[in-house]
C-alpha cells in the first residue's frame, strides 16, 4: 500500500524520508514540485498526483506536505485518513507538529513510524498503544535519559494491542480521578448581502479528556438525543446500545480523544447568534471607497459573544485603508490585501464597529463584486443546537471520580456576502 | 539505477557546507562508537545513524558495525537496527544474513510480541536467498496460538510474494489457512494479503463470506477498508443485480402487458440472504470516524445495494464534507459521479455544497459540478442566483467554471435557455477579459443550439472582437460570424477585413478561425471577399505552422475551382456550411463511472496499476450453498481458539506477571455470535463481560477464567420407567461461581415422556451428608408433553465423591435420586505461569505428591491431543509449558480452593509419567485413577 513518505517543507525541502517497502528515489518528488509551482497555492495542490510509475498522495497540515508514494490501486481516502492520522500523532506527541519539532525529535518520529505501519498497512495507529511502545519525549524524560542512559522505547510490551479494548492502555493509574467532556459547537454559515441565511449547519464534537485508574466503564446520556441524528464515533463506543437507547456507553481511551461528532444539516434551523451591518461602497468616479461595518448580537440566548474577530479579502485595486475602530484593533495588509479586524468581546449597549475609508488604485475600475466578511466568534456555556448532556455514570471502578462538561459554539466557516 | 542513486545520495547544499570534509571522520567516528562496550555510546551512534537515514542520507558502509548489534539486548539499540537492517538489507546482502540467525532465534521465543516482531523484520528484509526460510516461518507462524502473530504472518505473505513471485502457490495456501482463522486481528491483513497475492481466486471467501461480514464491526478501522472493498467484488460476482426491479416502463406497450412483467420481475427477485447480511452489516459503519471506511460502506451501497437502499449513505458523505482539504476534495468526487445518475440522493443536502470564499479553487469547481448535476426545474432559479454570487468572484478561474455551469444548466433545462443567454450576454461587458472569454465561448455553443433569432447577439459579439484578446475567445466568434455571416452580411466582410490586417500577429488557433471565415465567405459572398480570401490564403501559405499551411492549401484547392481540382469544389459551400450538430454540454465526471467509486482509478480517472474490475451482476446467481459452513468444522475451530486462550498467557519474564490473553473474548465472543445470532453485536458482548470482570481481570494479574471445554457427556438423574414418564438427565456446565463461590453448577434436563402436563417439579427432602450444601433450581410451573426443559443448579459436594441425594418432586409423585461427581468436576481450572506453577509444585511434595506411571496410546502423544484429552476429563487449566514433552494443567477445587497441580511428563517408548500434587491427597489420588485411562485408551 503505503511505500514511502516523504516531509516537504514550505520552500520545497524533503527533510525526512521512510521508506515501509524498497527505497523509491526522492527524484519522485520532482513531480510533486512541478504540480506545486502550477498550482500556485499550497492549497490548491491535487491531493493526488500520477507520476509514470506512481502515484503522490498528500496532505498539507501546519504548513508540511506529507507525500506518500502509491504503486498500485488502492482507496486514495485510506491514504489520506492515515496520513492525518500520522499528522495527529505527532501533534499528540510533540505538542505541535513542526519542521523544527520533527527534525529534533527525528529517532522518535522514526520509530513512531515504523510503529505505524507494516510493509505500507496501518499496525498500530491508536495513539494509546503507541505512546506505550514508544514514550513521548519529555523535557523531564529527556533529562533523566540523559543521566541514566535509559530510553524512550517502553520496556514493557504493548499488551494493549492484543487487548480486546485496543484504544485503552492497561494498568492506568492515577491520584485525581477527573473526565471532563467538551461539547464544542462550531455553525459554518452563509449570510447573504441582506442579512438572511443561505444556508447554516452546525458541526459538533464532544471532545474527552478522561484520566481515570483502571479499566472504567462510562455511560453518557443525553437530555435531547434526537438532535444527534448524523453522528460518528469512536470505536470504544457501543453502537447497539446507542442504537437501542441512545445512551453513548464506552470504555474510554486514557487522555484525550474524540469521543464523537455530529452535524445538524442545513434542513434543520440553526440560530444565528450574531449579525454584520455593512455598507462598503466604491464609487466609479472618486478612487475612494466607503467602509462601514457593525457587528451585532442576535439570538445568543443571553451569553455574550467573545473573542470577535473580522477578516476581510479586499479587493486587488484597493491600495490602502484608513479605518477608525470603535473597540478592538485593526490592521490592512496592503500587499495580500487583507483587513483583519480583532474586536474582542461584544458589548450589546454599545455595538463594535469600524468605519473609514478606502483608497482606491487611481486610473482602475470599480470591483465587481464587494468583498466577503469572514466572521470568528466564541459563545461560552452555550451549545448553540441546544443539545445538553444529562449525566454521566461510571461503572467497573469504586472510586468517585470527578466529572466536568463545558459547553462551547464557535464560528466554523461563517461568510457574510456583501 | 545510478543516476538515481546519484540523485539520491546528493546532500543538500547546507549540509554539504556543514559536513563536507569530515563526513569521512564522522562516519569513522560512528563506527568506533559501534564497537564500543557502552550502550549508551552505541545508542548515541545508532541514532544519529538514523538521523541520516531519514534525510537520505547515504549510511550503508556502517553496515557492519551496525549489523553487529542485532542482538543487542537494550530494545531501543534492536529496534535502532532493525530500522537500519530494513533499510540497507537489500543492498548488502551477504552481510545481511549475518543477522538472520538472531531472528530465527527469536521466531521461537515464548513471548509472543517477540515472536512477531521477529517475523516482521526477518520477512522487512528484502534478500532472495532467505525466501525459504522466510517461507517456512511464515507457516510456522500462521499456525501460532497467538492471533497477533498471526496477523504478522499475514502481512509477510504480502512481502515474500514482492520478494519472489514463484511463492505464489504456497501462499495461497497459507491465505487459505488464515482466511479460516475467526480473529478480529487477523481478518483485515489476511484480506489485504488476498487482494494482493490472488485477488481472483474468489473461491477461497465463500466460505468465510458469512463470517467476514459478522466480523466486520470489530475488525480495526483499517482493516475494514479493504474487506469491504474485497466483499464489494465478491457480492458482484455471487448475487443477482437488485436493481432489475425498476426496469423502464416502455411506453408503447399496453398496460396488461405491462403488468404481466411486473409480476414477473417480482416473483424472480428475492434478494440472497447473504447479500442482505452484507448491507445489514456495513451499515452501521457509516458512522465510523474513519472517513475511508465511511467511504467505503458508501461505495459498497452504491455498487450493491437496491437504488431505493443507496441513498441512506449520503448524510453520511455530506458529514465528511467538514473533514480536511483533501478528503473533501476526494468525496467530493465521488459525490459528482454519484449526483449524474441519481439526482435525487443528493437533492436535499442542495445547500451543503453552496460555495465559499475561502474554499481552495479545486473544491469550489467541484462543489459547482455537483449543484450543476443537481440543478432542477425546482431548483434553478435558487441556483442560477447563487451562480451570480460566483461569476462575481475575485477567484477568475471559479468564475470561469461559473459561466460554462450556467452554460451546461441553459442546455439541459430549456426554460431556463433564455435567461441564462441574457445574463451571459450581460457578462460580455464585464470587465474582467477571461469571464468575457468564457461567456463567448459558451455563448457560442448556446447559440449553436438554437441560432434562429439571435443576430443582435452576433452583431454584439463582432463589436467585441476590437477588444478581447483571449485567443479561444476570439476563435470562437469568429467561427460564429463564418458560421451565420448570411445573418450578417454586412458585419461579416468588415470583421474579415479587420482580422486579415492582424493575420500576422494572431495565434494559431484565431488563425485557423480566420482562414474558415474567409472561406465560408468567400462562398456566400465572393463579391465583397475574393480578393480579401486570397489575401488571407497568401498570408497563410507561408505562415510558421504546418498546420496552418496545410489548411489554407486544402481551402485553396476547395473554394477556388482551377481545372486541377476535382469534383470536390462543387460541393464545397455543402462541405463548409453544412448544418452542424450542437455540442452536448456534459459533465466532465460523466465517464467515471465504469470505475468503481472510492478507488485511486475513479480519482484519476485512469486505471491504476493494480485496479480490479467490479463484475457486472450474474445473469444467473451461482450456487449459494457454497457458503455453508460445516457446523463440525466450526466447532472444532473453536476448541482450538479456546484451547489457544490459557496458551496464549505467556510469560513476561521482566514484570513476572501474566499477559491477558488477547483473543480470549473476541475469539469465543465472534464464535458464539457465529452460532446463536448473527445481528448480536459482539462488541457489545465483549464489552459487557470486561466490564463485569473489570475488577479482577484488567488491574491485577489478568485471570483467564474461560471455561476450556464443557464435557458433553450427560449422566441419567432419573429413568422415564422409573419416573413415570418424567425423565431427567444432568451434565457438569463447567461455569464458577453462579450460585456462590463452594458451588459446582449442575445443568439439569428435565423431559416429559407422558401425554399430559407435568406440573410443579421441584427438589425436596434433600438427605445430603455434613457440610454438602444444594442451591435448587426454581420449580417448574408446567411441562407440557413431550417437552423439555433445562435448570441449572448448584451443588456444595465439599470436595468430596460422596454423592448428594434428595428427592425430585412433582405436583403428585416424587422421586429419590442422587447425584454422584466425577472428582474432574469438583475442580475449577487455574491460569498460572510456569514459574508460578514449579513454586507451588515445590511446596507440594513428599505425601501431597502421587505419580503414576502410564503406558500412552501412540495417537495420543501430540501435544494438542494430550491437552484435549487430560481437559476433557477433568476441569484443569492449561500451563503454558517450555518444554515439548512435559504438559502442566493447574486446577483448584471448589470447596476449599486447594491446588491441584497435574504434570504428565512424555517418557521413551510411549510411556509417561503422571504426577499430582495436591493436598487434598484423596482427590489426588482418585484424580490419579481417572486420568490414567484417559491417556492410555486410544
């Protein structure tokens, strides 16, 4: 399946290379470069490329592209999904995912690989398993290392792996029993040049952080489970018993991991918990523009809305902007022309907003079309679907332990026309 | 190969600058550090060694040294080298197989972890001369009582048969083996090798077809993938299509007629149940997190499901749409090719694929393609004013794609055509040239559609042509004006005259445009054009292009009649104006689909190396019963599962503590599922006992409690003579604990031999000696004739034979009876390592040991044979042994949880040794007497 893979970096360098089958030569990336110079934008590369003998398959994550080398058939989503799923284990191992942190941790990275995958077919990808073969570097770990001569590669087999919960590491301890759940909301949106929805859905996960002794036994249940008709899960979870009762029941990984994901399509009806007042105007004759826009609180169900933040892809003929912010700071790239506007919290009293006006390019048209405003925000203690968590139970162990659910909506790809 | 290499070995510039000159010292340097007695200086070594490994960087003349500390016993310094060995094996091969030994060694660890990693590598490393021994531990391991060895087995099939071809037919046996095998960790890799070893040998699934697909569920995500791609071929092949049900109504046909096919069509089709088991089981996999194996399940109900059945997969595939950049980009794909056939699926998830500013351009075409191969009557005017939205876009290329969608849309909805040629005529003055361009060139082909009454559009157009300068654009309006220049008689010379001016500078594609206006022309209006056609000929006779040469001599001979040219010319105002088909405006995905979806071929749109062909469905659907299974099989194939469970807990010698087994619950798990229901979801039930046995069985030492065989051998309680009809015979289930910790359960049948009911039957008048205790069964209301009825209950018998009496009572009769244990079922078998088993055997010696010496029947001297024998007669638990000729079962007895220690020692000229330590000597003893004959008869 998988042969090699190889690591670019943003100026075109192959820092590392694994190989899973015979070497294939990094001349293969050549074809890789030449699809990247016509493509422009990194996010413009075709994920897959055909080269006379192969085929390049890659993802572009934290600014690397991860090329794996293909020879023959096979589904181009196994490839890429594992290809995340390499990009996640090093996030999980490293703390980011970086050219400087792969190449100082690059023995790690190596085994971990190694690990992965088996003459090009996934082995052990849940990250349980291989934090037990191969420990993550620690500063701590490191120091000792260096003292003791011991090592990062666990002296103890991954019994996990033959286990029949493969997610869970065994013989888990800890002093704080906790398991915190976040329900975190984010709404992609399209409002149009009036103010009314084109379309809005609403992509949920509930992400865990669990750290409990032992081998614990949870049950999830919710107030309104009918919401969650769209949904993904883990593997720990039981899916008869959600199809049956709509309860999520589960053995949980040790530490973070995604417990589940849902999404409330277009065809149900989605608050909008914020507005945008706009009026930007370019005038044929002057070369100066009008810019006036005020962000506003809508259906937020009495949360405030915090952590505003505006950008804006101006027009190519607009050559500088001279803005005026009521709360907030702002700024204008005049060279990739983007306007950036970080307002902060709102306060419904007194409506953020950022007026001025813009300079044209002299001699230029008018542009057709109005630039988009691109919208982050943050909704505290609110789960935006109205989805609730009723309570949570644990089973198999004695202790108490403690239990915590935060609930959060955020702005996923949420576009205002003007 | 050496340029290649050259290529390949060639460091980066700044490397070079860091390194160059001591490279030599470093590698020496590294060398020393090899040979060094100091593990920590070997560790240093190797690591940096890999470090340049993974910036391909050259470190093959370390081979030797580096080869030296294969056997290293610090895990990290071995697992360093085996990454070296992996890589570097294929060029150095002779010195490679210094390190083979080791492996070998290895492959015959007791841990099982070592054993696989072993085969990993030794199978990693790609040298010809090993394929023998390669070979033969591959087939040694797929018969491994480890499932996860197994699993490595598999994969290295995958990896001798790159290495040597030739191996084929062996390993097809092999896969044949392993395909049998039921453990979840097995299925996907064997699969994976069967896809690539012989994926056309589809004989070798049928009869693991029902067993994959109650696998599925509990196979790892991966795995997944490629069964279901792998059943998706299968199913084409075996199944008849359900899809011959909504043939096409046929007009002309009357309505009788009609309905007599219906009936018919009706009465053929009933789907196999197989194949429904298939769909049945890949459904809830939809909701995996794994977008391939969301993929995958979609693909599968694409190709194989009933058409009304397909459409549950795309709430699913809409989900993915918020995954990354590049899965979108590949669902997205998929979706086109599935929207040209089946609108509707797609139908209401509309607004999903609605554009935004900040998607990558190849996601915005494609999210155009697909609203463009949903668009409606409905749906239209929704769409045609989201397309405004789009044109408008500072992205020119999406706008570009824009226009030709509303092009496509204006072609296949004709209520639409006008509108749509209204707004792109207004996009000609839009400012931006390639949006022009574009709406010219679609404009084009609108018109060519229906070119009746369009002339002010033309005349536009011609204006245009002062200003655009995109080559396909001015083409195209120049072909138009040549194409219905009688529309326009008095345009059509001037814009001749203006392009024959600007001959010289144009590009080849305007030119050839040129050269068919003036001809088309010359023959409708030779007046006015003669002499401007001659011009532009002349221009064109010496023009840089062959092509363009080559044209104007073959309009030259066609429109100006000389005597040398032939019949032709008389024809040519037929040949140039002819009326010309309009272009079909279609999706680019329209070819797609004779792949199947979800594959690299149906991305690229090119078969793949590799690519298999799904099969059309069978007219006729083969033999089903090919997948029966053979119950005996089956059964057999359990026993040795669970045999392999107290096996499997072998020794981790460094933490002195027992390893959970892993099959243990998936390995019965799966088969019970087999047996009983096939829709019980085994994870649940996996699940579900770990949860109960968490405590016990996940902190502390991992106790195997699994039952190893329930003796089916059934004693009579009570004769239906002696009974009056009422007849009940029992059996030891072999269960602990049901009824309390000092119990042995007792399964009780009851039948009713009489024509009435038999009401009321319960124990009464229990005479039991001191200390015997009996748990009843609840009574039994009613038991109707002919009837039976099975109860479990529990008896204390104190570690002792004595038997336990009491009466058997029904609504008018009762009955004495007794039950009397076999010493085998006062035991409860023990998992224990053979460390823990010599201890404890050393504190039983002297008068708590008796041995006997018994002769064996030849056919009982195998290792499987023996365990099956001793297990069957008495409840024992089996300990993992070192030694080939020495077998260990550990036990306790229920009432008062003494050990009890079996060792049957394999001796010369087949006799052996049977010793059993255990204080109880009484039960010892009589132990001693039953198992003696078991061994001894054939």
């Amino acid at each position: 399946m998988i042969h090699s893979l190889f690591l670019i970096n943003a100026s075109g360098d192959i820092f590392l290379e694994k190989h899973w089958k015979s070497v294939v030569s990094r001349s293969v990336c050549d074809y890789f470069f030449e699809a990247q110079e016509r493509a422009s934008e990194a996010e413009n590369v075709p994920p897959v490329i055909p080269t006379p003998h192969h085929y390049l398959l890659s993802v572009y994550r934290h600014k690397i592209f991860f090329v794996a080398v293909i020879q023959s058939e096979v589904p181009p989503l196994f490839v890429i999904e594992f290809l995340h799923r390499v990009v996640d284990t090093f996030q999980d191992y490293f703390g980011v995912c970086s050219e400087v942190m792969i190449k100082d941790n690059v023995v790690v990275v190596y085994e971990v690989l190694e690990e992965m995958l088996d003459n090009g077919f996934p082995l052990a990808t849940e990250s349980n398993i291989l934090k037990e073969l191969i420990k993550p570097p620690t500063i701590l770990r490191t120091v000792v290392n260096t003292i003791t001569g011991s090592t990062n590669v666990g002296d103890q087999l991954p019994t996990g792996q033959l286990s029949v919960v493969p997610w869970r590491r065994t013989g888990v301890k800890y002093t704080n029993n906790e398991a915190y759940f976040d329900v975190i909301e984010e709404i992609d949106a399209i409002i149009d040049k009036s103010g009314s929805t084109i379309t809005a859905e609403i992509q949920g996960v509930i992400d865990a952080c669990v750290k409990l002794t032992g081998m614990p036994d949870l049950t999830l249940s919710f107030m309104n489970p009918r919401l969650l008709d769209d949904v993904s899960f883990h593997p720990c979870v039981r899916f008869k018993r959600w199809e049956s009762e709509r309860i999520l029941s589960f053995i949980p990984p040790d530490g973070n991991f995604r417990l589940l994901s849902y999404h409330v399509s277009a065809q149900n009806l989605v608050a909008i918990p914020v507005y945008v007042k706009h009026n930007i105007s370019f005038r044929d004759s002057s070369s100066l523009g009008r810019f006036e826009i005020t962000v506003g609180p809508k259906q937020t169900m009495g949360k405030t809305v915090e952590g505003v933040m505006v950008t804006s892809q101006m027009p190519k003929g607009v050559l500088n902007m001279t803005l005026t912010p009521s709360q907030g700071t702002h700024i204008f790239d005049p060279v990739t022309k983007l306007l950036s506007w970080d307002v902060g919290k709102i306060n419904p009293q007194k409506l953020p907003s950022l007026k001025g006006s813009m300079t044209l390019q002299a001699g230029t048209s008018k542009p057709d079309e109005n630039p988009t405003i691109n919208l982050q925000f943050k909704i505290q203690q609110l789960a935006i679907s109205g989805l609730k968590v009723n309570r949570l139970d644990m089973y198999g162990e004695k202790y108490k332990p403690f239990k915590g659910i935060k609930y959060m909506t955020k702005a996923g790809k949420f576009q205002v026309r003007t | 190969m050496s340029s290649e290499a050259s290529i390949y070995n060639r460091p980066s510039v700044l490397d070079c600058f860091r390194s160059s000159g001591n490279s030599w010292f470093q590698k020496r340097n590294l060398k020393q550090m090899l040979e060094s007695s100091k593990d920590s200086a070997k560790l240093d070594a190797m690591k940096r060694i890999v470090g340049m490994i993974a910036k391909g960087k050259n470190a093959s003349e370390l081979f030797p040294a580096v080869v030296k500390n294969v056997a290293s016993k610090n895990i990290e310094i071995k697992k360093l080298v085996y990454v070296y060995l992996m890589r570097y094996a294929e060029e150095q091969q002779d010195l490679a197989l210094l390190s083979i030994s080791t492996f070998q060694r290895a492959l015959k660890d007791p841990n099982q972890l070592i054993r696989a990693s072993a085969l990993r590598v030794l199978s990693s490393i790609r040298v010809p001369i090993i394929v023998p021994i390669m070979m033969l531990a591959i087939k040694e391991a797929s018969s491994d009582l480890s499932p996860y060895v197994r699993k490595n087995a598999a994969h290295a099939i995958q990896k001798l048969y790159s290495l040597d071809p030739e191996q084929k037919e062996m390993l097809i046996e092999v896969i044949e083996k392993l395909l049998k095998d039921r453990s979840t960790l097995v299925a996907g890799s064997v699969v994976m090798a069967f896809e690539e070893v012989c994926p056309d040998r589809i004989d070798l699934i049928h009869k693991n077809y029902r067993k994959l697909c109650n696998l599925l569920v509990d196979v790892e995500e991966w795995g997944q993938v490629v069964i279901i791609h792998m059943l998706t071929r299968y199913a084409r092949t075996q199944f008849v299509s359900p899809w011959k049900v909504s043939f096409e109504n046929n007009f002309y046909e009357s309505d009788e007629e009609q309905k007599e096919k219906d009936r018919k069509v009706k009465n053929i089709y009933t789907m196999d149940p197989d194949h429904r088991l298939l769909l049945r089981n890949t459904k809830p996999l939809l909701q995996s997190r794994n977008a391939a194996v969301v993929m995958a399940v979609a693909q599968l109900y694409w190709h194989l499901a009933p058409k009304s059945e397909a459409s549950i997969v795309s709430k699913s595939l809409v989900r993915l749409l918020h995954s990354n950049r590049e899965v979108q980009y590949i669902v997205l794909q998929n979706i086109a090719t599935m929207s040209i056939q089946r609108k509707g699926m797609f139908e209401p998830y509309l607004k999903s694929f609605y554009v935004r500013s900040t998607d990558p351009t190849m996601i915005k075409t494609l999210k155009l393609e697909i609203l463009t191969n949903l668009a409606n009557e409905a749906n239209i005017s929704t769409l045609l004013r989201e397309f405004q939205t789009y044109v408008k876009s500072q992205d020119k290329q999406f706008a570009a794609a824009t226009i030709q969608a509303i092009g496509r849309c204006a072609t296949n909805i004709t209520e639409v055509t006008d509108t749509c040629l209204n707004g792109l005529v207004c996009l000609l003055s839009n400012r931006d040239e390639i949006v022009v361009a574009e709406s010219v060139v679609v404009i084009k082909k609108l018109l060519q559609t229906q070119p009746a009454h369009h002339g002010e559009i033309i005349k536009h157009m011609a204006k245009l042509l002062d200003n655009i300068t995109v080559p396909v654009a001015r083409a195209s309006i120049l072909w138009l004006i040549g194409e219905y220049c009688e529309r326009v008689p008095k345009i059509a010379p001037d814009v001749l005259r203006k392009t024959a001016k600007s001959f010289t500078t144009e590009d080849d594609l305007v030119k050839l445009q040129i050269l068919n206006l003036g001809a088309k022309l010359y023959l409708t209006n030779s007046k006015q054009t003669k002499l401007l056609t001659q011009y532009v000929l002349n221009l064109g006779k010496y023009d840089q292009s062959y092509d363009i040469r080559d044209r104007t001599r073959f309009i030259r001979q066609l429109i100006v009649p000389n005597e040398k040219s032939g019949a032709l010319s008389k024809y040519a105002k037929k040949i140039f104006l002819a009326q010309k088909p309009a272009p079909l405006l279609e999706s680019p995905f329209k070819d797609r689909d004779h792949f199947q979806l979800g594959t690299l071929s149906h991305t690229l749109n090119s078969r793949a190396t590799g690519y298999l062909e799904l099969s059309n469905w069978p007219e006729v659907a083969p033999d089903p019963s090919v997948r029966n299974v053979d119950v005996a099989e089956s059964v057999q194939q359990t026993w040795i599962l669970k045999i392999l469970i107290i096996e499997s807990g072998s020794e981790n010698e460094k933490e002195g503590k027992e390893e959970s087994s892993s099959d243990e619950s998936s390995g019965s798990s799966s088969s019970s599922e087999e047996s009983s229901d096939s829709e019980s979801d085994s994870k649940e039930s996996t699940a579900n006992k770990t949860s109960r046995a968490a405590a016990e069985r996940w902190i502390c030492t991992f106790m195997v409690t699994t039952q190893v065989s329930v003796p089916t051998e059934t004693h009579e309680l009570l004769h239906r003579m002696s009974g009056k009809g009422l007849a009940a015979h029992y059996h030891f289930s072999r269960q602990p604990g049901i009824f309390g910790d000092h119990m042995v359960s007792v399964q009780v049948t009851v039948t009713n031999t009489t024509d009435q009911k038999i009401e009321n039957i319960h124990i009464k008048e229990k005479k039991l000696p001191p200390g015997m205790r009996v748990h009843e069964f609840n009574p039994i209301e009613c038991l109707e004739p002919a009837e039976s009825i099975t109860v479990s209950m529990g008896i204390d018998f104190c570690d002792s034979t004595q038997m336990a009496s009491f009466q058997l009572c029904t609504k008018d009769d009762h009955f004495n009876v007794n039950i009397q244990p076999p010493v085998g079922e006062l035991l409860l078998p023990v998992t224990m390592s053979e460390k823990d088993f010599k201890k404890e055997q050393g504190m039983l010696t002297g008068m708590n040991e008796t041995s006997a010496t018994i002769a064996v029947a030849p056919q009982n001297s195998t290792r499987l044979v023996i365990i099956e024998r001793v297990v069957k007669a008495a409840n024992l638990g089996v300990v993992p042994s070192g030694q080939d000729n020495i077998h260990r079962f550990a036990a306790k007895t229920v009432h008062s949880g003494s050990l009890m220690l079996v060792t049957v020692e394999l001796k010369e000229s087949s006799t052996a040794q049977l010793v059993i330590n255990t204080e109880k000597t009484v039960i010892g003893s009589v132990l001693l007497r039953e198992l003696k004959p078991v061994l001894s008869q054939g």
